[in-house]
C-alpha cells in the first residue's frame, strides 16, 4: 500500500501585526529595517503557544476523521513550551486520545519539521495506523530584529499513513551539514545570527541544490515535472533563484507567505506544503525542502483521493480569520519585551498543584464532562450526582467530551476590572445544546465584532494561566466565536 | 412540623460603624465602635451575651481565621463563638446563628457581629484571589462586576428591554441610592449624582460602569437578640421581632443545567417564597414597609425586584423608573444609600441592613427616616455570582404585626 498524506491541517493566529508599526517604534534606530516594513505578520495571542496551536492545526487535521485509529502523535518545534515535559502528550490528551499511543518530540533545528515528517513517512510503512504530525512554532525574537519583522506565529498537521492518501510519498533525501547560520544557546531567549549574504550563499545556493538533485535522482523524477515548490525561506528571490538553478518552472515556487504570515520557523515548510496542498490536483508533484544545518527534501504526488477530502480551515481558511493589529506595544508586552504596570491584581499566585492537575486532568485538558446513565442529562464539569433536579442520581456520570461541541452564547461581559494580559477580559454562560454549560473564558475577541446572547461558540484549548514564578502554566478550554461578524453588519 | 422563627427572638441592640475608606482602623477598631452602640442600645452588660456569632468574607485580608479575633477584641468571658462564612451573605448568617440559638432555648442572649476590612489591598474593588485549587484550572477569570454584568445582556434578551432603557432604569436605581446615602451620615460615599454622571463613567464590567457598582468598605456591625419575654423583663418597649429568616444555597442548577436563563437569580426566588410564608406574608408589593437589598450592582436591585415578587416579571424597569422604590415611594429600598453608598464591607453588609430597619421601625433613622411608620421592613443579603450564590431573606417587623 501507498504511503502518503491522508490529511492536513493548518492553524494561523487571528492577529496579524502591521509591519509598518514594528518599523515606525524602530526607525530610529536601523532605518535600514524600512525595506522589512511591508506586510503583515502573525502574532499569537497571549495564551496560545506552540502546542495550542499545534493542536488547532491537529483539530482541523482529523475532520471527519475518527480519533480513534491513530498510531502516533509527532509534535516539532523550536519553541516548545516544556523542556522536560511531553509537549506531543499534551497535544494528544487534548485531542483526547486513547493512552496506548506512542508520542515523541523533534527539536533543536529549523529542520525539526521536516525531520518529524521523514520520519512519521518512514514509521507509517509498517504501523497498522496513521501517524499525526504536528508542527508549530512561536518564536522569540528581539525587538527590532529582521526576524520580528519576517517570523510568524503558526502551525501545521499532517495524517501520515497508507491507504487513501492525498499524496504519495516518492521520496526523501537529507544531507547535514554542521553550517551554523544562527543558532539559539542553552537558557538563551533569542537566536544570534549571522550575515544574510552568507547565509544566501554558502547556505541555501550550495547545500540545498544537491539535496534537491539527490532527491530527484533517487525518484527518477525531472525538475519540469515538479509543479510546485515550497522553499520556506523569508528573503525575497531565494526560492526563485534556486528554482532556476535547478530547472524548476518558474511558475512552480510557492508563496513563501511573507506578505501575510510570515515565516513560521520549523513549521514553515509543512505551513506552505499544506497550503500547496489546498490549491492541488490529482497528479501535481509538490517539492518541499527545509534548511537547517544540512537540509531535508521531499516529493510528493497528488492522487484522486484530494478530490474526497472532506471541507478544513487549512492555512488559507486560517488566514481568512483575521484580526488587524496595528498596536506593536501589545505585541512587546505579549511577548514579556516590555515590563508594564499590570496592576496589584497582576500579583496573585498561579500555583498549580501538580496532584490537583493530575486528578483533573481529564476535565481540564480533554473537557471531559460527564453524562448521566440514568436521564442522559450532560453537565461539566463530571460530579458524582446528576445535576438534573429532577434525577439527582447518584454514580451515574460517564465520560463525555464537550470539546468538539458548538455551544450558545447565553450572556457575556468585557471585564476592565479582573487582571487580564488583555483586557479587557471576556468571558460569559455558554450553553450545549444537547444539555451541558459553563461560565467560560472568551478568547480571540475583537472589539469591533459583535458579541450577540444566541450566538454559536467553538472552544479551542489555550492557556489558562501563566505561572511565570516557576515556569509552569496551565491550560484549559474557553470559547470563542464560531464566525465574525463585524459591528454594524 | 416546623413553626419557623416568627416573633420568637427580639432585636434588642444594634450598633454599626461608620463605613468608609478606614484607613486608620484595624478590623477590631471597628469591631468596637458597632459593639460599643449595640450593647448600650440593649442596655446590658457583657456578661449577660451567651454566645457570639462572628461573620466575615475575606478574613485572609484581615483577622485571620476563627472566632478568636472576636473574641480577644471584645474581651468576651470564655463564651461560644462561631466565626461563619457565607460570601457576601456572612453577616447574615451570623444574624441567623445567634437568633436560632435563642429560638431554641439554648441562650437567652446571643450576638451576632459582622466586620470587614477591605481596604489594606492596595488597590480598588474586591481583592483578587484564588477561588480555589481546583476551582481555579476551570473557572472563568471573573470578577463580581463581570459576574453581575451579565444579568443584563440576558434580561434583556428575555424581556426585550432595549440596552439604553435597561441603562437608564439602571442610573435611577444608583441615582436613587446616592440621594438616599447623602441624608446618611454612616455612610461611605454621600455625594449625589446625575444620571449624566451615570452614563458617561468609566467602564468597569459592560455595561456596568463606575457608578453601577456598589463601594468598597470597611466596616462593622453588631445585633444583640433574646426573647420577646427577656426584652420585656428588661424593660424594653415596641418591640422589632424577628419575622423570618431564610437562606437559600445554589446547587449548580444555574451553573451547569441549562434550565436557567442568566436573567435572574433562582436562590432568591426560593428564599423569597419561604420568607413570606414564615412572616405571614400574602401580598409583598402591600404589605412590605421599607427593604434594603444586595445592591452590589445596580443591575442586581432590578432583577431583584422581580425575584422578591415585589415587581412583575419584565416590569422592573417600569416601577424603578415611576420611583415606586424611592425614599419616597411606595415601597422605599436602600433608603440609608444600600451597599451602593452606605458601602459593602462584606461581613457586616447583612447586618447593616437589619440596622436600618431596625433604625426605622424605632423611628430613630434621623434625617432620612420614613413619615408613614414601618411595620414590615425585610434585608435581602447575596453572595457569590449569579451562577452560583446564597441568598439570605430577613424580615423584621413590629411585634404582632
């Protein structure tokens, strides 16, 4: 059987920052940075990190899919938020999957992306059931760095297995080579880069050919068959100029998404092959190839079954959601480059207690509420007496997940009182249809949309408190409108 | 076959701090000045209090825990005393504790004492904290205006009353209290307002903004009850009885179950039921003289008119605007300026209305005291969230009314 892609799935966060604002805080400084100052770029919100938003993108992966065939669990980043601590268990517990799961971290390289992908390819030719890649990355970056201006924050997925697939697997091909363009220390915060023009040629225009000539001579394919090529490299003319070199048609390079992303770190190159994958027809062959210290390649060939796969957000319906940020201070402040007056109420401890977490942790990671046996009445969270006054059963709760449940807005407030890292807070009663509520934080509001008592929620998985004091936070569902719909429409 | 409580325990002293930024004042400074009223108002020494009942919300900003402080604050003699909680219903239930001891026989003279000392947080509002352990990986990031706040968006989804009318039914309720609480010279904020005022403040929780919200005090109260026979033998006259005491308790209903609407509050609508029942009470909207309620936001009052049974449901909005509760009016309510003005130092709050009608049925409310005389005057004490709270129903009135 085909080894391939079953499925992908893109997340991008909803704010995109101006660049002209990063530029105006900057110009004085390096007005040298004006020529970065086009576009916009993806910026995540205060309580997303890289595996909420692998986990969004893993979410939009598995539609329509059954959660309960998979093998695997492969997350990749530079920017995990735990070092020692499963970043991929916390991903497959909040897509609630069964425990016997294998589940495995990449690091440490902008290749970590496509190292996890060669390798889910490779694993999948002889596991039972497929793997699900994640990638993601939120990235640290100085303040007034090209890389605030060219990085983004986002996150892609793959299904990777045999059957069905989408797209075929024809082929890998990776060299490393110790070239250290930048590289980020131990207890560092940000990446220390070396000269762009060097990195161009000494980097990308030796390594990466050669990759690219191995991988199609090992699949027997020639450059004018490749229909489109995902470089994912930030400078301009990069993907272009290699494509020429290599004899790739010039209408085969791929968006790099400079203009309305940015470059997400490790999970670009699988960022623009899912977004090459949403545009694709049977029979396209989609060249993917990442740089970092060596450099990874991979072709695949688009089949029929793309045709059947069923409707996603993927990275275009990501960047469709959008907010328009134009207030760069947020931004610093998210990202701790900036100390601001918080306020007092900013001082309360966040101390989770690891055995509380533990005991609740099908409650807060898989929002596993609970169903009674006897009148079927849903609630959260589970308890051990029916919240129906008209049953009160005791012991009768079983497990029942609410997190892939629309809910209804029932009423909502903008708290300017709480301590919020963006006020002001939102939250408010949201209600499931089939029975069940909460008093739920609110998230990626935008004050120019409308916030209406009947409208439909989604929840999507975030982080609930950070508790900076002893670098641990805690994650918890909240909700978030399903469309938007802005005010006075 | 329970009787309930009424006219079994008199009210024969009540003493109330001065509310207010008390900036100079330890929580047993406080303690003292309503102790020092109460007990000259019952006329008795000391010695002759059985038990104390000791109510406080947030003790962790100030006494600590137990009954201790109460007792080392007021020197009392090895006696029992009980320190409850019950949110923002605390004082309430120390009310509650001290008249069902007398009711039972098991004391003659009991105390019930309230305080709170907000002020030391550094910042204004309720103090932000934990809600608890497990609590806290779940709950929303909610304040009490973001709590309350709700109400609104949800009345009016039910009712169908417009934001802007909802508002300004709203601004005459804290309108109301602010004239009320400038005749008050306990009471914490004594400016008046405009609605003007009103609609264009800051805002704190939409659509509550300043002036919607109630302030934040620090403050005390003390009542002082036995039996009616006790207070006679000790030559007391026109005696307040108790009428009744009812506390009702959420049990997730409105947090989890989705049989509630967000518009109301279903404890109060329980207690309210039971509390006119005790008292004998048949039509509230004629029969109550005067009542204070848990203004803690405006936005609260107007629902609560509806949960006491005293408007229609729906028509809140109509009886607030035609000034049906103004100090003037046919039912008046905050009439010493409520948790909106006299001020919410949370422990004492429950007892701080039971003073004012106390106050109004001995005729001794000064400046702000009703012509026609009370008979019936009731305190509706909340705490918690709309969500999930305890409402706490005392009805006092003239004995053999």
């Amino acid at each position: 059987m085909e080894v391939g892609i079953l499925a992908y799935g893109g997340y991008i966060p909803k704010s995109r920052l101006q660049r002209s604002e990063i530029f105006k805080a900057h110009a004085w400084l390096n007005p040298g940075l004006k020529g970065l100052s086009k576009g916009e770029r993806s910026m995540a919100n205060w309580d997303e990190d890289s595996v909420t938003m692998a986990l969004e993108a893993a979410r939009d992966c598995l539609t329509a899919y059954s959660r309960e065939n998979l093998s695997a669990v492969y997350m990749a980043s530079t920017t995990f938020p735990f070092m020692d601590r499963q970043n991929a268990g916390i991903v497959a517990d909040a897509l609630n999957l069964k425990s016997n799961i294998q589940t495995l971290d990449f690091a440490s390289s902008q290749r970590a992306g496509s190292a996890a992908l060669s390798v889910a390819l490779q694993v999948a030719n002889g596991a039972d059931q497929p793997i699900l890649f994640t990638v993601s990355e939120k990235r640290q970056t100085k303040a007034a760095s090209p890389l605030e201006f060219t990085t983004g924050d986002g996150a892609a997925a793959l299904l990777v297995g045999k059957g069905e697939v989408i797209a075929k697997h024809l082929g890998t091909y990776s060299e490393t080579v110790d070239f250290v363009d930048h590289y980020r220390g131990e207890g560092e915060a940000f990446d220390y880069m070396w000269e762009e023009r060097w990195v161009r040629d000494e980097g990308y225009f030796k390594i990466v050919p050669d990759v690219i000539n191995g991988l199609l001579s090992k699949t027997g394919i020639s450059a004018a068959d490749v229909t489109t090529f995902c470089f994912p490299v930030a400078a301009r003319n990069v993907a272009a100029t290699l494509a020429k070199k290599l004899g790739f048609n010039e209408n085969s390079v791929a968006d790099n998404l400079q203009a309305n992303c940015g470059e997400t770190g490790a999970a670009h190159s699988t960022v623009m092959l899912v977004h090459a994958l949403e545009n694709a027809k049977a029979g396209d062959k989609i060249l993917v190839a990442s740089f970092g210290q060596g450099c990874d390649a991979m072709l695949f060939e688009v089949t029929e079954a793309i045709n059947a796969l069923p409707k996603r957000n993927g990275i275009s319906g990501s960047l469709s959601r959008r907010k328009v940020e134009t207030n760069y201070n947020r931004f610093l402040s998210f990202h701790k480059l900036v100390n601001l007056e918080l306020g007092i109420r900013a001082e309360v401890d966040k101390n989770t207690g690891l055995t509380t977490h533990n005991r609740n942790r099908k409650m807060t990671q898989r929002m596993l509420g609970g169903k009674c046996s006897d009148c079927g009445t849903p609630q959260f969270p589970k308890s051990n007496m029916c919240v129906n006054e008209e049953c009160g059963a005791i012991h009768t709760q079983e497990d029942y997940p609410f997190a892939e449940l629309t809910a209804t807005m029932n009423s909502y407030t903008a708290d300017r009182l709480t301590f919020s890292p963006d006020p002001p807070a939102y939250y408010g009663m949201i209600q499931f249809a089939e029975g069940g509520r909460l008093m739920s934080d609110f998230t990626d509001i935008d004050p120019d949309e409308e916030l209406t008592v009947g409208m439909e929620m989604r929840m999507v998985f975030r982080i609930k408190d950070h508790d900076f004091k002893r670098g641990f936070r805690r994650y918890f569902w909240k909700a978030t409108p399903k469309m938007s719909v802005k005010k006075g429409n | 076959m329970a009787t309930g409580i009424k006219d079994k325990v008199a009210i024969i002293g009540m003493g109330c701090s001065a509310f207010g930024e008390r900036w100079n004042d330890n929580a047993e400074d406080l303690i003292i000045e309503a102790f020092i009223e109460a007990i000259e108002d019952a006329g008795i020494d000391k010695s002759r209090i059985d038990a104390a009942w000791f109510g406080t919300g947030i003790e962790e900003q100030h006494v600590g825990k137990s009954a201790v402080p109460l007792s080392m604050a007021l020197r009392l003699p090895n006696i029992p005393v009980t320190r409850v909680e019950n949110y923002c219903a605390s004082g309430s239930e120390a009310l509650r504790g001290a008249v069902y001891a007398v009711a039972s026989g098991a004391c003659d003279i009991a105390m019930a004492v309230g305080v709170e000392k907000l002020k030391d947080t550094g910042y204004g509002g309720l103090p932000q904290r934990g809600r608890g352990s497990v609590n806290d990986l779940f709950w929303a990031n909610a304040s009490a205006p973001g709590s309350f706040a709700q109400l609104a968006p949800a009345y009016s989804a039910k009712h169908n009353v417009g934001a802007s009318d909802l508002k300004r039914a709203m601004a005459h309720i804290s309108i109301k209290s602010h004239d009320n609480g400038s005749r008050n010279p306990k009471a914490h904020l004594r400016n008046k307002i405009t609605e003007e005022k009103v609609m264009n403040a800051p805002m704190i929780a939409e659509p509550l903004g300043l002036f919607d919200c109630c302030g934040v005090s620090d403050g005390s109260a003390v009542a002082i009850v036995t039996t009616p026979e006790i207070a006679r033998s000790l030559g007391k006259k026109d005696l307040v009885t108790v009428k009744a005491m009812q506390l009702s308790a959420s049990n997730g209903r409105e947090a989890q179950h989705n049989s509630w609407d967000g518009s109301h509050f279903v404890t109060t609508r329980a207690a309210a039921k039971r509390a006119y029942n005790e008292a004998g009470i048949t039509n509230p909207r004629e029969q109550l003289s005067l009542f204070e309620v848990h203004d803690c936001f405006s936005i609260t009052e107007l629902v609560t008119m509806e949960d006491l049974f005293i408007s229609k449901e729906g028509r809140a909005v109509n009886d607030i605007m035609d000034g049906f509760f103004d100090a003037d009016g046919k039912i008046p309510c905050q009439i010493d300026g409520g948790l909106k003005c006299f001020g919410h130092p949370i422990g004492a709050s429950g007892l701080r209305m039971i003073y004012e009608m106390y106050l109004q049925m001995h005729g001794r409310a000064g400046e702000r005291q009703r012509s026609e005389e009370p008979i019936f005057g009731m305190a509706h004490n909340l705490g918690g969230f709309p969500h999930q709270n305890v409402c706490s129903l005392t009805i006092i009135g003239k004995e053999g009314a």
